[in-house]
C-alpha cells in the first residue's frame, strides 16, 4: 500500500518512529532463575549486563564490562559480594564499586574509588527481576505487578521466546485485537469463524489504559474450572506489558506479557502465568504446551512480518481495531517527551468506547 495514499481521517499524527525507551524497566528474569550467588549476562538495548543476586538474596545489575581492559565480569567469579574479573582479577562491588586491584605491589597507592563499573537498578516484585536501563526510576512507570494485592500469595511460570523483529512492532502485537482469529486461529481459541462484534471500554491507567472488567467470553473452556463467574480486565502499561487479570471469586489467573528490547533487533518475549489456587499447580505441566503454542504463534508470525517490515514501514491505522496502537504510539511519545523536558508525564488517553469483529 502507497503512504501517499494513506487517507488522512484513518492515520493518526502521532510519530510512529521513537527510539526504544530507555528511562523504563525491562523484564529481566524470572527470580527463581536467578539463586543466591550467581549471576546470568544478558544485553539490554545492546547493553551488556551482568545480573546476579548477593549472598543475602538482593539482586543487582552491573555493565558486563570490567573497566580496566573489557572483560565480562560475568566470566569472572562471584562469591556472593564481591565479583573479580578473570583477567587480572580486579574485585568489583555488587554496586559497581573497585574493592581490590592485586597487582599494586605493596606501598603503590591507586584511587580505587574512582574506578567504577556502571550499575543500573532492579527491582524484584512478585517472582520476577525487573533492570531500570535509565538513571533513575522516579516518576517512571512502575515495575508491574501480576497481583494489586501485595499479601496474595501467588503461583508462577515463565515462558521466554527469542526472535528477530522490530520492538514496536512486538509491543503492539500485545495489544492488537484483530490478529487474534487469523494468528491464533485453533480450536482452544476463538477462530475466524466465531467472530463476533464486540464493544469494550477503555480508560486511561498508570501509563497505559484498561479495558475495563468484563464477563469473560463463554468459549474458554479452561477459565469453567475456576467456579464463580469470571471477570476479566486488561491492562496495558509502558514500556511494552500486558496484564490480563481474570478473577473468580476469590481466585485470580493473571496472564502478564512482558516485551524485552535485546538489541540487534532481537525481541524477547516473556509470559508470565500466575495464580493463586494451590490446585491448579498441578495443571502446569498440561497447560505449557498450550502456551508455548500460542506464543510461537506470534513469534512466527512476527518474524515473518518482519521479512516485509526490512523492506518498508507501512503505517495505516484504521479506527477502532488500531486505537489501541495510536495509543501506544502516543503513551511513548509523551514519556519520551516528558522525560527530555524534566515534567511530569500526562497521560494522553481519554475514556473510549471501541467496537471491533474478533
Ligand atoms: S580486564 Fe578486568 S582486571 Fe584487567
Ligand atoms: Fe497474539
């Protein structure tokens, strides 16, 4: 399709071509990944890190790059406080700090304290560990919760793909309506032959919006299992997190969906299942193969749409079934803006009705 053909009442004026974001959390690792005095490497938006978790069970990310000559740190050892790069065994703190250089001969002085390795934020909520790749969180959108409630004792499994797309385009996956039928067209799933219109409201949320708690369809069979009458709201949050909460009663299932920006166009996609009935921790094993499908649906589908993407960015966005991406582009761009300019964000979305056939 021409850009110049675009009619201009279908296309939004929101700029579609913002750099990742920087001043945001990115999923990292499930926690239970991560044990006490261990580290993992893994490049965020093309920055090395080195991630690992003290002998007292906090956890930290450094740059994987020792400053005196390039080492990963995370080839050296860690002994739950202290990591020594493997190649002349200088010792960094977990907060980035120089302990120890072991070639100064005896009564050479050296400032240790201006050695540094970069050090960057976690956070660790409800089993997941979370890297702040700016300089500081405040006034960021916060680290996403599975779970308002923070007593509620809560279940989890993770699932990772890795593929090769561009970043807003895997983000926007999250919250498109309309790929759902041709994706995911399989029979645990609603098909293109079930289409129905559907109208949902959607409000403004914590740097995002919701679509607002609604009874959810009769055709998942799984959600029967949870008795009582479910209810279902979900959320989507910057910089690229989708939270579906479906309540039953006092039961909750909460599908969140992380996206993490590697680099070299390098996407990794996170799913996090989390519940809080003991019972149904027993249905994990059965349930995986279900999920994994259902995310290699979208991996595939997003690598292949990059084959076309490499080539050129077509950008029609059609009201309503796109709404949610003009969202998107525009939560991104006032963050980005809101950052640059030192003010507080403004959320741009206002309470809409939107009508789709899905
Ligand atoms: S490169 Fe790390 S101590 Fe020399
Ligand atoms: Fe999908």
């Amino acid at each position: 399709m021409q850009n110049s053909a675009r009619p201009s009442q279908l296309v939004d004026e929101a700029p579609f071509d913002l750099a990742p974001l920087r001043d945001v959390w990115y999923f990292a690792s499930a926690g239970r990944a991560l044990k006490r005095g261990r580290t993992i490497a893994k490049t965020i938006l093309g920055e090395p890190l080195v991630i690992g978790r003290d002998a007292e069970g906090k956890t930290f990310a450094l740059q994987d790059l020792c400053p005196h000559r390039g080492m990963p740190l995370s080839c050296g050892r860690f002994d739950g406080s202290e990591l020594e790069c493997p190649l002349h065994g200088w010792r960094f703190s977990t907060a980035g700090e120089c302990a120890g250089i072991p070639s100064l001969a005896e009564g050479q002085r050296f400032p240790l304290s201006q050695v540094r390795v970069k050090s960057y934020p976690t956070a660790e909520v409800q089993g997941n560990i979370w890297v702040f790749l700016g300089e500081n969180p405040i006034g960021a959108p916060p680290v996403p919760r599975a779970s308002e409630d923070t007593d509620q004792r809560l279940f989890s499994m993770v699932e990772t793909m890795r593929f090769r797309c561009n970043l807003d385009n895997a983000i926007i996956s999250l919250i498109d309506p309309a790929h759902g039928p041709y994706v995911h067209d399989i029979w645990f799933w609603h098909g293109r032959r079930t289409a129905k219109d559907k109208v949902k409201l959607f409000t403004p949320s914590s740097f995002g919006f919701t679509m607002t708690s609604h009874q959810t369809s009769t055709n998942w069979r799984a959600y029967k299992l949870l008795g009582g009458k479910p209810e279902t709201e979900i959320l989507f949050q910057l910089p690229g997190v989708r939270i579906e909460r479906t309540r039953a009663g006092r039961n909750l299932v909460v599908n969140m969906t992380a996206m993490t920006p590697l680099g070299d166009g390098m996407v990794e996609m996170n799913h996090i299942v989390s519940w809080t009935m003991p019972w149904l921790t027993v249905l994990q094993p059965l349930v995986k193969p279900f999920v994994r499908r259902f995310l290699g649906q979208d991996r595939d589908s997003l690598e292949k749409q990059q084959i076309g993407l490499d080539f050129a960015r077509p950008m029609l966005l059609i009201n309503d079934s796109d709404t949610l991406i003009k969202w998107y582009y525009r939560l991104k761009g006032e963050y980005a803006a809101a950052r640059r300019d030192g003010r507080e964000f403004v959320n741009p979305v206002t309470p809409r009705t939107l009508r789709w056939r899905t």
